[in-house]
C-alpha cells in the first residue's frame, strides 16, 4: 500500500506522460525531464556515502528520497560511442573505483586456503566431468557432430584446465606468506550495461557491492563480456590506472581458464553450440593470457 500511494505521490510531482518498465525499474517520461524510479535500498545510501568520503563520484546521485519505498534519479542519456571505446572507458572507471576505496586488510593463512581448496575442488570437478564425458563418448561407434566436436577438442579443453591447476599452485606459492590482503569495494555485477558515458562516466547499479579482491570485478567483466571486446586491450586499460599484484593477477588469470560445464541435451544444435561457445571462450582465453607469460619466459632467457 505504501508504494502505491508513493507512486500516485511521484504522478502528481513529475507529471509523467508515458512509463516504461524494466525489471524493478521504472523510467518515466516527464514533460521537464525524465527519471528513474527504483525501490528503495539502504545499501546504496551506506555505499554512496562511503564513495563521497573516498572522492569517486561516477555514480548516479539520487534527486529525490522522500518516498518511503522509493528513490528518483536523473535517467541518463548515454553518448553513442563504438563499444570497445566504451568498454575501455568502463575499465578505466572500475580502475578508478578500485584505486580510490582500496586498503590493505589483515588476514590469516585460513583466507587463502579457503580460496585455494574452493578452486582447486572447482578445477577437479570440471576435469572430472570432461574426463567422464569423454570415456562415455568416444566407444561410441557414430557419433553426433556435437560430440565429434567434443572429441576432437577434448585435449584442448583438458589443456586449459591443467594450466589453471598449474597456475593456481604457483599462486599459492606467491601467497604462502602473506599476511594480508588487498581489498576494495568492488561493484561485484560487471558488464556493459552498467556503464553510461554521458556528461560524466557513471557506473550504475551497486546492489550487489562488496568489500572484496578486486580481482573479481574484472574476472565477471571478462565472463560476460569476453566475446564482444578486445579484452586485451580492456585490461591493459584497466592495468594502467590501477596495477594488479603478482598474485592478483595470477589469481584473474587462474579464474578465467577454469572452463565452464556444459550439459548436453535433446537438442544436437543447442549442444553444438554450446561446444563452439566453450571452444571460442578458451582459445579467446588463451589469446589474453599468452603475451603475459612470452613476456616473462622472453625475461628468463635474457
């Protein structure tokens, strides 16, 4: 009831002509301007407050919280920018947000081996079910193309994942004596969609912020944006303005070359494709990844 008397409330201040809805959001068209109307979140109040303290200000404010249920913003209308820039753009923004609310916080061995053993139960998992996967295929006398593709790319797939095991033992060298680490607030729901470039670079959506690694805000971006940028040049980017440890980023580098189960079913084509999308997302993996250790088997040799 109190968000419906809030909403005939805000009909009667903005006087809107025309809503749209998009999940818990509502847009409104106004004749003066146009808003947006979200439910309330005392998260946001606690967090907008602490990036005020810390000097980012690339977020929406909020122009209006006298509603009991909700708050208003300005809508933002985004500049149309080729989409590598923006993902850049978005990198620089996340760097500066990690750069600006960054500490180094006091933890015990327990933290990392908490890491450690989640990722190394994950990395025998996925080999696991790849290698039974393939045990259960390949007696099979004809096969259906999305598991000839399977097959044929098995190794590649088991490859990734010995690199990652690897890897996550060489970090846990790196960590083996640490007694803290570097923790940010990190926006923790990553993609492009929550980036507008405007006036100002705003980041949007903070309902899911946390204290944290900031290894994880990078290591979503990459998971769901990976097949629509040059993420090589996004993390150049994003290493410029804010330098990743040597364990940092091996740690990324370790959480984006686990690959991703995938489970076949009925339809050969959804399976197919899920076969070439995995594929794509290792050798694209493997392409970000590789000028990092040239570069270092290059420094070894001199």
């Amino acid at each position: 009831m109190k968000q419906n008397n809030d909403l005939e409330v805000i009909n009667q201040i903005y006087k809107p002509y025309k809503y749209t809805i998009k999940g818990n959001v509502k847009i409104l068209k106004c004749h003066d301007r146009d808003i947006v109307i979200k439910p309330k979140n005392d998260l946001i109040y606690e967090r907008y407050s602490y990036l005020n303290s810390r000097g980012f200000d690339n977020y929406i404010p909020i122009i209006d919280s006298d509603r009991k249920s909700y708050d208003i913003y300005p809508y933002v209308y985004e500049d149309n920018i080729p989409i590598q820039q923006k993902g850049n753009d978005l990198a620089r923004v996340v760097a500066l947000l990690h750069a600006k609310t960054s500490y180094n916080k006091d933890v015990d061995q327990n933290t990392y081996d908490d890491i450690y053993n989640t990722l190394v139960n994950n990395c025998d998992y996925i080999k696991e079910y790849y290698s039974n996967l393939y045990d259960e295929l390949f007696p099979i006398k004809y096969h259906k193309p999305h598991e000839i593709m399977f097959l044929d790319n098995y190794s590649k797939i088991n490859n990734a994942i010995l690199f990652s095991k690897n890897e996550l033992e060489k970090w846990y060298m790196l960590i083996s004596n640490k007694k803290n680490q570097r923790v940010a607030l990190i926006h923790n729901n990553l993609k492009l969609e929550h980036y507008l470039k405007s006036n100002n670079d705003y980041l949007i959506s903070f309902d899911k912020s946390r204290f944290d690694t900031p290894v994880i805000d990078l290591y979503k971006l990459y998971k769901k944006e990976y097949n629509n940028l040059n993420f090589s040049e996004v993390l150049n980017n994003y290493l410029y303005h804010f330098n990743y440890n040597d364990d940092e980023l091996k740690l990324f580098f370790v959480l984006i070359t686990i690959p991703d189960e995938i489970i076949f079913n009925s339809d050969n084509f959804t399976n197919l494709q899920s076969i070439y999308n995995l594929c794509n997302y290792i050798n694209k993996t493997e392409e970000l990844v590789r000028p990092y250790y040239s570069n270092n088997e290059e420094k070894e040799e001199a």
